[in-house]
C-alpha cells in the first residue's frame, strides 16, 4: 500500500490520502472552503443588492405618499442610488425611463423625478 501523498488539501494545504481524485483532506475543509467561496462571491453582489432594496424602499414611500413627482436632489438626500436600477427603457421621443421592479422614473428637464408603479399605468401608456 502507497502512503505516499503528492496531493494537498485544497484549504489547508495538508496532505490528501486516498481516493485520486479526493481535494480536501476532511469534510470540515470541504465545508469551509465551499463556505469562503459563497462569502468571496455574495461579497460581490451585497452592496447592489443594498442599493437596490435602499432605492425601492425610497421610492415606494414616494409612491405610497401619492407624490408623482420629487425633486431629484431630494432623492439623493435621502440615499438615492441613481446607478442602481433593474430596467431601462428608451422611449421613443429619447426619454429614459428607469426601473426598480415594479416601480418606474424619469427624469423631466427641470430636475424633476416623475414616480410611477408599472402597474398604475393606464393601457395607452
């Protein structure tokens, strides 16, 4: 029997023995390595997620407060995160209109913030 080990633990770095194609030298390094992997990963996306929960939660209080139009300095006083969006929409006429779910804005000429909920529009819109 081969004792010998030419392979190493991929969290550790210990010694692996026994199946050829085994990476980890026990189910606590297997665990803890996938476990880094997801934090490594999740990292990536929180803060977008953050932005977006943050942007539906200012905009939805607008919309709930039956507001249909905020100033957008106001918006960025409360935590606004303009880049952080779901969807975008160019209109025809070249308005862009911006997206959290089911919440939609754009922006008019004089600073303006148009808010609406998707599901609010009239059929023609």
């Amino acid at each position: 029997m081969n004792l010998k080990a030419s392979r190493f633990c991929l969290n550790c770095g210990l010694p692996v023995f026994g199946r050829a194609d085994k990476k980890y030298c026990d189910d606590h390094c297997r665990n803890d390595f996938h476990n880094s992997q997801a934090v490594t990963n999740s990292r990536l996306t929180r803060s977008a997620h953050r932005n977006l929960r943050r942007n539906y939660e200012i905009l939805s209080g607008v919309v709930e407060a039956g507001i249909s139009e905020i100033a957008k300095d106001e918006l960025l006083v409360y935590g606004f995160a303009s880049k952080s969006v779901t969807e975008l929409e160019l209109r025809e006429d070249g308005t862009m209109i911006y997206g959290i779910y089911d919440i939609h804005y754009f922006e008019k000429g004089n600073r303006m913030i148009e808010v609406y909920r998707k599901s609010d529009l009239p059929q023609y819109w």
